[in-house]
C-alpha cells in the first residue's frame, strides 16, 4: 500500500481539474483519477463565464483559455418577423479583466487544464476507477482498478467526487440526488451550417421551442442544438433530421453538412442533498445538473472546486481549523440551488408547451424584447448574473464586518473587483491578502498579525483602491473578501484571522 495522501480527486473533467490545478498551486499532496481512458473529445460545454477565468487567472491558466477561445461573439436573437442583435457583457462587467464570454469547447478547455498540471509534473490517471471506498479512521480506504485489471487500495484524507451525474463518490458517501427530468429530448451536433453569420451566437425562439447555434471553431464551426419535434422517430440522430428542423424553424435555412458527432440527450434537473458528508465531498456535475441554459453548469463546477480546493490544502498542512471545510457547502450549496433555478425557469419558458407560453414565445416576445433590452440597467442586471460576477458569500460562515464597515465599496462575502491597475492579478496566490487603503501614514511598518503559515501577504494600495477612505480588506484564496473594516483599528481582523488561519 502507497503512501497516504491528503486528497484523491475522482473525476478527472473540467471541476476535476481545476481541483487538482489549485491543490498542485497550494503543494497539497494528492491524486486525480478517471475511468475514462482518455479526456472528453466532444465539445459539450461550450462557453467560459468572466467570473471563471478570473478565478483560473489566479495559475496562469486563464490567459491559455482565452487564446484557444473565441472572444468577439455576439448574440442573434431570432424573434417572429424580426432579428434583434444584442450586445454581450457590453454593461454591467466594468470591473473585470474579461468583459466577455469566451467561447471554447470543453475538450479545450480540458486540455489546457491538463497541459498546465503536466508542466507541474501531475499526471492525470485515466483509465482508473474508483471501485470502493470506505472510511476507517482518519484515512478513507480506496480500491482503485486500472484499465488493465489490476488493482491498489490507497488511503486518503480526503475524497472529492467531481465524477459527474452518475457519480461513485456520492454514491460511496450514501448521498441522495433529489430532482427530476425534463419530458423533452434534445438533439446535439457538432456540424457545419452554411448561411449563418459568423462571430455570432444564434437563438431561435419558435411556438416549437428553441434552436441554437453556437459558434465553435473545432472541432466543427457549429454547436447545433435543438429540441426534438413532436413525431419525431427516436433511435439514431441522421443529419436529415437536423436539417428538416433547420428548414422547419429557421427562415435562414442555413445548410447542415460535414458533422463531427450527433447525439440526442435528456435533461435533468437534481441536487445533491449535502454537498459533503465526513471526509467525502462533492463538486460539479456529481453535486448538481441542471439545463444548460445561460451556459451556467461547467463554469458552476470549476468555481466548487477552487472554493473547495484552497480549504482542503489549509487544512491538510495544519494551517487551518477543521471547521473550514463546513464552509463549502454553506457557501456553494446555495450557489447550486439558485443556478438549477434560474436554469429551470429559463427552460420553461423556452420550451414549454403550454398555450400560454407559446403566445408569449411567439406574440409578446418580438415587442417586449427591445425594451427590455434597451433597458441598460435591467441588461446589466442580467449579465451579473450570467457572468457569475454576482456571486457571494455575504451571508457565509466566512465572511465577517467589522464594527465599522465602509460606506462604499465591496463588502464581506463579496468578489474582489478589478481595477484599472490589475488588482485581482496583483495579489493572485495560494494564501490570503490583506489590503490596507488610504494614506500610508495611518498604517504601521510592522502589523501585530504574526506568523501565519506564510500565507498572509500584506498589500499597501494608497488611495487608489475599491473602497474610500482608510480600510482594511482580507482577501481570501479564491478571490472573495472575507474581512471587511473600516479605520485602523485590528482587533476584529486579528480575531478573524485567530478563527481560519491560526498562528503558527
């Protein structure tokens, strides 16, 4: 029996990847496995939201992403009688460096994740399944069984299941998935489509339901998908169907032809009920699945997992208190449920039958649409969501406001915003950061903080900052304040810093 580690990562897709990325940053000790003998090849999740690469910025890895990806795409909404061109992310994304969303197949995206952990020399064992685990002690007991047959029992502190809707883990940990499936089937090809404007996203709202085409770049110029038509035969996805529906739904009719891969899907929407239970814990697809709407669910898995992965590594060195890792689902369990919420009611909506909402679909639609789009502020509002830049912890364990709390500016819970200085680049790393604003005579040389594991830097901004005014700010790992104050008075910091990152 080998060595025991502080994590075994099961799942080896996109959330798998960014665990074992931030685990590598923070030197945890771990492994990643997958029984699939090779990564995704298929696009399938085929957009990156701003708030991802923000986080992925953090190891290099963001900048990678956005040159295999396409950044000028608009979005051709495709109404009854009319064709409206909207503008994305052109409001309500000021305060990041990636003002736009990044269209790039998964199996990109999996490749530069697992480029950049090669460079670090890990190794991706694929091919390798989780047969059983069972905790006894402080370790978990792993049977793992490689493509060949063999067999190795390994020990971990930690086991995090990132393997997906039909998930082992959770499974193995005895959490229920709770939820339900959508009564549609969908249709999904990666294609070419002659007669569709490039550099565009395209919607096609019909009484029938929705048709989209993404623009992809590889493996095909297309991602087609589309409901499938009442009468439609089951069985095997033919290029013929796909094209009787773009004839049927679209007025462009743009020709299919040459496709890389078809298939027909179902859509689910079900959560885990605990999103950990003792040393088993749950990221992505294996905690929630959901519609694919507003291109939430791969983006929603990779921030799990750079939430989850900081805590684990701080408290396999000792850096921090067990009770740490109760945050996670404090924090993203609610992310979870207003994700597969939104999803849901924007699916309904898209593609319900109801008369009512067909009328809506067909006959309100192509006049409330402009003006709700004019309406900059309500866009703004929209594109937060979407974008992910709106996601916060105000209300978590691990977010606390001094006696004085600033007037402006972020607060506790929130995202750190970027400034025109790159700040969310200046203080990226594996600890916290303390960020002292106002003049730099209120604030001492040496702040009574101790040691604390070498994973507290201290940045000194001026008055050149998110906040007014003289304030301390304690940015945590993943990029969100978790300490907030105002003036120089440090004893409600320092009983923070006391809670999750003990003197050493």
């Amino acid at each position: 029996m080998t060595a025991p580690l502080d994590v075994l990562v099961v799942g080896a897709g996109p959330t798998g990847l960014a665990l074992a990325t931030q685990l590598r940053a923070c030197e945890t000790p771990f492994r990643i496995v997958d029984r699939s003998l090779d990564r995704a090849r298929e696009s399938r999740a085929p957009a990156i939201q701003p708030r991802t690469l923000e986080m992925l910025s953090a190891f290099g890895v963001a900048d990678d992403l956005v040159e295999r990806g396409s950044t000028a795409v608009r979005l051709h909404l495709h109404l009854p009688r009319r064709v409206l061109r909207v503008p994305v992310f052109d409001v309500g994304c000021d305060d990041t460096p990636y003002p736009f969303l990044l269209f790039l197949p998964q199996s990109e995206t999996e490749a530069a994740l697992t480029a950049h952990l090669a460079e670090r020399d890990v190794t991706v064992e694929r091919g390798t399944e989780l047969l059983g685990a069972a905790p006894e002690g402080e370790y978990v007991t792993c049977r793992l069984r490689r493509s060949d047959g063999t067999e190795e029992t390994v020990r971990a502190r930690y086991v995090v299941g990132c393997d997906g809707a039909h998930s082992t883990v959770r499974a193995r940990a005895g959490i229920a998935f709770e939820g339900y499936a959508y009564p549609q089937t969908f249709l999904l090809a990666d294609l070419e489509a002659d007669g569709l404007e490039q550099g565009a996203a395209h919607t096609y709202l019909t009484a029938a339901g929705l048709l989209f085409f993404f623009p992809l770049g590889t493996p095909a110029t297309w991602r087609m998908i589309a409901m499938q038509p009442p009468g439609a035969p089951g069985g095997e996805v033919t290029l013929e169907l796909l094209q009787r529906i773009a004839d049927d739904w679209t007025p462009d009719k743009p020709s299919l032809h040459d496709p890389v891969w078809m298939t027909s899907f179902r859509i689910h929407n079900r959560g885990a009920t605990h999103y950990r239970k003792g040393p088993f814990f749950l990221a992505g697809d294996a905690a929630h699945i959901h519609s694919p709407a507003g291109g939430q669910g791969m983006n929603t898995g990779i921030q799990d997992a750079l939430n989850l992965g900081w805590k684990l590594a701080h408290v396999c060195r000792g850096a921090a208190p067990e009770e740490l890792l109760e945050t996670y689902e404090a924090e993203r369990a609610p992310v979870g449920h207003g994700v597969r919420r939104l999803t849901d009611r924007a699916f309904t909506v898209g593609t319900s039958g109801h008369p009512a909402l067909r009328l809506a679909r067909t006959r309100l639609a192509p006049h409330l649409a402009p003006l709700l789009l004019r309406a900059t502020g309500a866009r703004a509002r929209l594109f937060r969501t979407v974008s992910e830049l709106g996601i916060h912890y105000r209300s978590g364990p691990a977010s606390a406001t001094g006696p004085q709390r600033p007037r402006q500016g972020p607060r506790a819970g929130d995202r750190l915003p970027d400034t025109p200085a790159g700040l969310q680049r200046r203080i990226a790393g594996p600890g916290y950061h303390l960020l002292l604003t106002g003049p730099a005579h209120h604030w001492p040389q040496d702040l009574p903080l101790g040691e604390r594991h070498g994973l507290l830097s201290v940045h000194r901004l001026g008055t050149r900052s998110p906040w007014p005014g003289v304030t301390q700010a304690l940015v945590r790992p993943d990029g969100y304040v978790g300490h907030l104050a105002r003036g120089t008075d440090l004893t409600a910091l320092r009983a923070y810093v006391d809670r999750w990152l003990p003197a050493s």
